[in-house]
C-alpha cells in the first residue's frame, strides 16, 4: 500500500473528482458512509456523540457523518467552532443538509465561556482539521482541542487527529487532539508511524472509499506500508524435485561466552526460514550447546574458546550473517572487518557485529553493496554517530544513510523500517509489543540468512523476512499474550507464517 505526501493527495482527490467523473459533495458522502459504517460496527447506537466539525472538507466529513448516525437514531449534537476560515463549498452543502433534517442540535463555540460539558457524551467525534492542516495550530483552536482533551471522553479523529500533520511534525509546538482511534481515509499518513506520535493517534485503521485507482496507480511515491498482498507475491513456491542442495548453504557467525543463545536463536530462525544447509562457527564452548539442541544445524567450532578469533572459509557458502552474541573482543573486530572485505556473496550483519561497525566507522564504507544491516534504535544510533532527537528525525538520517553506504538497513521497532540504497522505505504492517523481548533480533537475522541462501534478493528477503517475523510473532500473540512471548516461540511459528501467504 502505498503512503502519499500531503499534496499528492490532494491530487489524487481531485482527479477522482475529474476523471469518475464524481462531484466533491458526492466523494465526500462515500468517504463519510464508509467513515460511518465503522461506527456502527463498534459503537451501539444509544451512544451519545458530540461532533466538532471544522471549516474545511475533514469537518464537512464530520457533519454528513452526524447526518448518517442521526438517521439511524444516535443522539448526536453538532459543534462549530469558530476557528477563523471560511467554511469550505462541500462542507456548507452538509452543514444545509444537517439543518434541512432538523433533529441535530447545531451549536456555535465563539469563545471558552460557551464549552459544554462534554463528560455527557459518550464519544467525541474529532472534524476539526484533517490531512490538509500545513501548520502547528494557535489561539482558539487551541483552546478548543485541550477543552476536548481534558474531558477525558473517548474521541475518535477522522484522518488525523486535530493538530498533528500529516508529515514534518518535528517542530510541532501546537495543540494536537489525544484521540482514542484514528480512522485515516484510504492511505495511512507519515506521521502515524512515528513513536513520538503515538499518545495522539490512539490506535489507527485505514478507511478505504473508493478513490481513483488509476489516479494511485499513476501517483508514484518512495514510501509504501508493507501488507500481504504484496509480501505474498514475492515467495517463491518449492518446485517438485527439488533437494537440500536447491536452497543454499548459510553460515552464521554468532555467539560467544555467556550469549550462545543469541546462536540458538538466530540458527534457529535461519532453518525454519527454510534454507537447504547451515553451518553455525561459534567458539568452542558454545559448540556442544549448540549440537545438542538443534543438531539440524552443523558447526564450525572456532579455535577460541569463548569468543570468535578467526574466519572460516567462505567459498562454499550461499550467504553469510554475522552478529548476534558474538561480542566484541579485539580479534573478534577483526574477523569481522575481513568478512566485510572477503564476502562475495548477500549477507547479514546485526547486534554486535553493528556495535563493531560503530567502533570502526571507516569500515562501513568497504560494506559490499545491499548488505543488510538490522540496527534497533539505540544500535543504528550509534552506527550513524548522531543523537537524534525524535523516531521521526531518526527516520530521514536512516534513509540517507542506506543511500550512502548502499545498504539495506532494517530499522527494527513498531511498523519495522526497511530503507533501501534507491530512498524506498517500506513500513511494516505485521508484528506487536511482545516482540520486545530478548533474542527477537536474533530469529529475525536467522530468517534473513535462511532466505538469502534461497535466491531471494536482499530487497526479496528483507521484506519477506521482517514481514514474516512479526507475523510469526502475531499469530503466536493470537493463542497466548504479549507478555509471554519469547523468542524461540517466533521462530516456532514460522511455519504458520509462511502458510499464511499461500492464499491463492
């Protein structure tokens, strides 16, 4: 699904309007009838509901959206705050509509001293401002979104909650609505995916109503929200007479004393994700641990005991991860760097062998083209070198920096980044709190390699592979709860993950 600027949709809403062809008043009824039918899926209707409806089409939204509840018997009352603009064509046609019924109380705010009490509704709808606000609010609207927002009343926005814009929101200074749902229409918005964000939007779902498809199909855009349609085209189907041999041979770096689990983990994900053979080089210590509980994997034991000091051969291997527990003793360093230097085939580098990258930043730039970097904010921090200060302002020096390195770089986190050399960036729909637990990284390095040694691309195999781990982790979630996922369970799941892509 694709993700749009603000004036891109913009455009897209008027050539629907141009080229159905459909007036704007009869656009505005379809998107408010969806908006609508969401409502009476989840709110009964002896739900009281005060509406506040703006100036522009987001608040003429709002009023068809009065109109439709009100006929179907909600008690709703209607509020215009005067918020300085002058009412928009569509959203005076619904305002005439709403009076022409005449059972929808009409109340105007002009100043703080005629505010309701608005602990007697039950629900807030927010019209105020929607996807088309270009700057942070000021004055009496102001006023008005923290009268809503201390009522302490469930509200739910259409498309954006009053306030936050649909991009750039890093110097926001404004008011911003706390709404408990967000009902974005047809596409979510930026600002949606940022962390900083969160307490505003509540929990979002996309509302679609029908805009022009050739219009979104024409429309191009570098930012896209990663569903399972799209994730489903990419697997590639086990042909008959295939062998192990067929789907590649992986080595996996990993482990060192005290983090052997990291190589359990990560080996695990790498064969459940499907690959042929794996060979997993750990220090000597970790070598037992590691063939008695997953004995599917071979090892190449290191001649260091705790910790990795040489790298193994790398001739006959499909692909090649490096990382997870492997700390970062001195020698250790250093087969890192000459695996940055000798690997001639897709590979993986996360957890430790990132930290190592940020210790030795002139290394970054010997990285082979599309290597697949899997930072979590704090790693990926360190490995740019700068402190930000917002997860939106961490997004735009993400991207810039798989443009410069030519990397894949996975920025892991809710809606998981995944930035590409060309400025793709790819947010993904699967995956939930539970994930924030120790070794989760680990599963996902091993699902990365698993699929490299498969054919797929490093663009192939880090949306599959991130698209799969957090659905692994959902359906897990799905029979028990977030706060008893582990990480091993991710990997246990992989299977239900994959059946759920073969739909067709």
């Amino acid at each position: 699904m694709k993700i749009f600027s603000r004036e891109q949709l913009m455009q897209i809403d008027r050539r629907t309007i141009m080229e159905e062809p459909i007036s704007e008043i009869d656009l505005m009824e379809r998107a408010s009838k969806a908006l609508a039918d969401w409502l009476i899926t989840y709110y009964p209707p002896a739900t009281r509901i005060a509406v506040f409806a703006g100036p522009g089409n987001n608040g003429g939204d709002a009023m068809a959206v009065a109109r439709l509840l009100a006929g179907l018997n909600f008690p709703v009352d209607l509020y215009l705050p005067a918020l300085g603009r002058k009412r928009s064509g569509a959203s005076l046609i619904n305002l005439e509509r709403l009076k022409e019924i005449g059972y929808v109380p009409i109340v105007d705010l002009n100043n703080r001293t005629e505010f309701p009490d608005l602990t007697n509704y039950d629900l807030l709808l927010d019209g105020l401002y929607g996807y088309g606000l270009n700057r942070p609010l000021e004055g009496f609207a102001c006023e008005v979104i923290d009268w809503i927002n201390q009522s302490g009343v469930e509200v739910v926005s259409v498309d954006l909650p009053s306030g936050l814009l649909s991009e750039e929101n890093s110097s926001n200074t404004g008011s911003i609505i706390r709404a408990t749902y967000t009902l974005t229409l047809e596409f979510p918005k930026l600002s949606l995916f940022f962390s900083e964000n969160g307490p505003f939007f509540g929990n979002w779902e996309v509302i679609p109503f029908g805009l022009s498809e050739k219009a979104i199909d024409e429309t191009k855009t570098k930012l896209f929200f990663l569903d399972q349609e799209s994730v489903s085209a990419i697997l590639k189907r086990r042909k008959i007479f295939s062998h192990k041999g067929s789907y590649g041979h992986g080595l996996l770096l990993s482990g060192s004393k005290g983090k052997f689990g990291a190589a359990q983990l990560a080996a695990k994900g790498a064969l459940r994700a499907g690959l042929g053979l794996l060979t997993t080089h750990l220090p000597e210590a970790g070598s037992t641990i590691l063939q008695v509980a997953l004995p599917e994997s071979m090892t190449s034991i290191d001649p260091g005991k705790d910790f990795i000091s040489e790298l193994p051969d790398l001739d006959k291997y499909a692909a090649l991860a490096a990382g997870p527990g492997i700390g970062t003793n001195l020698k250790t360093q250093e087969v890192v760097r000459q695996l940055i230097e000798l690997a001639r085939v897709p590979m993986v580098l996360d957890a430790d062998a990132l930290n190592i990258l940020a210790q030795n930043p002139a290394w970054i730039k010997k990285l082979p083209f599309e290597t697949i970097l899997t930072p979590h904010p704090a790693e990926f921090d360190r490995l740019s070198g700068i402190v930000v200060k917002s997860d939106e302002e961490r997004f735009f020096i993400a991207g810039q920096f798989a443009g410069s390195y030519g990397a894949v770089l996975i920025l892991k986190g809710a809606y998981t980044r995944i930035f590409f050399p060309d400025g793709t960036t790819c947010f993904n729909s699967t995956g939930n709190p539970g994930m924030a637990t120790g070794g989760s990284g680990d599963v996902l390095t091993g699902i990365l390699l698993g699929l490299l040694c498969q054919g797929y691309s490093p663009r192939e195999a880090a949306l599959l592979g991130v698209y799969l781990h957090g659905k692994s982790a959902d359906l897990r979630v799905g029979s028990s709860s977030e706060e008893s996922l582990i990480a091993g369970e991710i990997a246990d799941y992989l299977g239900d993950a994959f059946a759920s892509l073969k739909w067709k």
